[in-house]
C-alpha cells in the first residue's frame, strides 16, 4: 500500500490506500520509514497519494491499538528532515493527524484546491510527535500552530497558503507535473552544489 517509483534520482513514494481515505497501517509507517532512510542518494524524494485523500492520518483501529504515540512517526518525519536532498510533498487532498508530519517535515509543500489541514490529537488524547508543533510553529507561527493543535481549527487552502503552511495551490490535474517541475533544477545541478544550498537554507 506504500508504491516507490524510481525515476532515476528522483524518488516517488505514493500512499495508496484510498477506500480508507490513505490512512496508515503500523506496516504502512514502517515502510514509509524505512524509505526515507534508505533515500540519502535520492536527490528528490517526492511524496502523493492515491485518491482525494493525501492522508488521514493513522487507521482508527491501529490508533487505538497503540499506534498513535508509535515512535515510527517521528523516526519518519526525522529521516525526511535529515535527508539532503530536496523534499517535496504533493498533496492530492486532505492531510490529518499524524501524517502531518511527513509533510511538515518536507522542504516544500503544495497543495490542490479543496485540501483541509488539520491535527486533532488533543482532542483524540494524544500529544503531537515531538518535533511536528516546532516545524508547525516555524512554518506559520506560534499562535495559529496553536490554533491548529490547541483550538483543532480546520485549514482551508486558500489559508494555508496565506499562512505558509503549504507553497502553492495546483490544479489537480496539474499536482504531479508541477511537483516534476519543481524537482527538476535540483536534479539537473550538481549534486554537490544542490546538496550545499539546502544546508546553507537550514
């Protein structure tokens, strides 16, 4: 249900798992993980989904089996941050939960018209994974991360872009062909040159 395509250096990592609007198994996180640690040559990892759904997060089930304070959430959004090539998260729809933090995780972030943003753990009894309220934070700002995660305000799109939370609104018939275009300086440059920028920009 985790799809790696290899594009040469570019990496895409597709979600496919839409009759469940992309929710994660325990299997699903652990793959997901394990890609992002395997991807220190990639020079793009690019991340989608299936369907309408980026992804609502973990499964309900599994969540309430323990999955949602699973230590692989943070060692997935940990390998996405460390990795030096550049990241790009395609977001087909709606992103929830838990999965926030691969694509807070992410280099950058763009989204279809109609994708929601939210993060209900607290309301659900959960702390976020440890590093994903600073990302948040750094991204759009102490008080509306709090909004997101204290006050488990929605995000529309429009909104999301105002804020910084998300870097462009694409055409859904568009995301995978602009999310292609953006990779496609990185991987054309020199690795070392390219590699060099994105820690001058940390």
């Amino acid at each position: 249900m985790i799809q790696l395509e290899k594009d040469g250096d570019l990496w895409c990592v597709t979600i496919d798992r839409p009759d469940k609007a992309n929710s994660l198994t325990p299997q699903m996180l652990c793959d997901l993980a394990e890609i992002a640690e395997s991807a220190m040559d990639a020079r793009v990892l690019l991340l989608t989904g299936k369907g309408k759904v980026f992804s609502a997060g973990a499964d309900l089930d599994a969540a309430k089996a323990g999955m949602a304070t699973s230590p692989d959430w943070e060692r997935l959004s940990g390998a996405i941050a460390r990795l030096p090539g550049l990241t790009i998260a395609a977001l087909n729809g709606t992103l929830a939960g838990g999965a926030n933090g691969m694509a807070l995780a992410c280099d950058i972030r763009i989204a279809v018209p109609g994708a929601k943003f939210f993060y209900p753990v607290m309301k659900l009894g959960y702390l976020p994974q440890p590093s994903d309220p600073a990302r948040l934070a750094a991204l759009v700002g102490p008080s509306r991360a709090k909004m997101i995660l204290m006050a488990g305000q929605k995000i529309e799109t429009e909104e999301a872009l105002a804020w910084g939370l998300i870097d462009r609104i694409v055409a859904p018939d568009q995301l995978m062909t602009v999310a292609r275009g953006l990779a496609a300086d990185t991987l054309a440059a020199t690795p070392e040159i390219a590699r060099g920028i994105k820690a001058l920009c940390r």
